[in-house]
C-alpha cells in the first residue's frame, strides 16, 4: 500500500515540475499540503518537499505547456489542495488518500506532448 502512496507522490511531483507561472506556486503550495496529510495519514513524508529549485524547474518547464496544460495542472493542484487530513491512521483511511489522489491525477490527463514531457 505504502509504496503505491509513494509511487503516485512521486508522479506528482513530477507533474508538479512541469508547471508555470502562478501555477508552479499553487504546486508548492499543494505539496506542502500533501506532505501534511500524509503525516495525518501516519505515511512517513520526509521525502516530500518541493524547493525553490523545484520552483524555478517549474517556472521553466512552462514554457513548453499551452494553456490547456496550464488549466489541467492547476486542476489538479487545486484537487490535491482539497484533500483533507485522515481522520487516523488506518489502512481504510491510507486507501481512501489514495483514491484521492488517483481521482486528482485524471485531472492531468492528456496534457500536450511538449508539457508532459518536461
């Protein structure tokens, strides 16, 4: 279960980096935030942390993604914003994190070539 969780937070940072502007502070903002739920979740986040190289990757990256893109990233940074905290740290919980995070990945679904490969 645990190296799903992982697995799909490591999709989403690099989802994350392949954002701009406005949007590559939504992503921090929604990361931090992820971090946070997954401690609430009692999943160990030490890893999780987007920094300001990660931003300024970020800020790059956006210069091959249309606007499109644009809409669809911050979609699923506001999606992974509201998720809220577990209520404890159950499996039953882990797994319902985890369906969150994959209903909030389809918000990415097809992002242009140039974007997602950034």
């Amino acid at each position: 279960m645990k190296k799903i969780m992982f697995g799909l937070a490591a999709m989403a940072s690099l989802t994350l980096t392949a954002c701009g502007g406005s949007v590559c502070d939504d992503a921090k903002d929604a990361g931090s935030h992820l971090k946070s739920v997954y401690e609430s979740c009692g999943i160990d986040a030490s890893d999780i942390e987007f920094t300001d190289e990660d931003l300024k990757s970020c800020e790059e990256s956006t210069k091959s993604c249309t606007d499109d893109d644009k809409e669809k990233l911050s979609a699923f940074t506001d999606c992974v914003s509201d998720i809220s905290d577990c209520a404890d740290k159950t499996q039953g919980e882990q797994t319902a994190l985890l369906g969150k995070l994959v209903t909030c990945s389809g918000k990415i679904s097809g992002l242009s070539s140039g974007c997602s490969t950034n």
